[in-house]
C-alpha cells in the first residue's frame, strides 16, 4: 500500500483483476488481483488523481499451479 504525502496522478496498468491466472498440467487457477483507492476497488487499467493522505492498495494475483496437488 501507498499513502499519498502530496497530490499527484496515478496510472495503474495491471492484469488479473477480473480472470484468475490458469494452471498448467492439472494445477488449480491463481487468486485475483486488486487495486483500491482508499478502500474503493479500481479498473485494472486507469488513471486517476490522488490528493494528500490518499491511500492506494495493490493486491497481486496469486500464480496458477503446476501439475495435481493430488497425485503422488
């Protein structure tokens, strides 16, 4: 997270926020990822202006698997 000490403009440019990221070989999907703008979510993909004490989160995606968890 980020907290803003000054007012400025912000543009994110992200992935995964709407679809998982896939597994290969038999491995379960990622988690999403999400951005917010004090506690509001955001677009993957946007500008926006921020002001003094502004705080902007970003939650990464979680990676796909590879293979089944299940097997031996």
């Amino acid at each position: 997270s980020f907290r803003f000490l000054a007012p400025t403009q912000v543009t994110l440019l992200t992935e995964r926020r709407r679809n998982r990221p896939w597994g290969m070989d038999g491995g379960g999907p990622g988690g999403n990822g999400v951005n917010r703008h004090n506690g509001q979510r955001l677009a993957g993909k946007v500008n926006l202006d921020v002001e003094r004490g502004d705080l902007l989160t970003i939650e990464t995606p979680g990676g796909g698997g590879w293979g089944d968890a299940e097997s031996d």
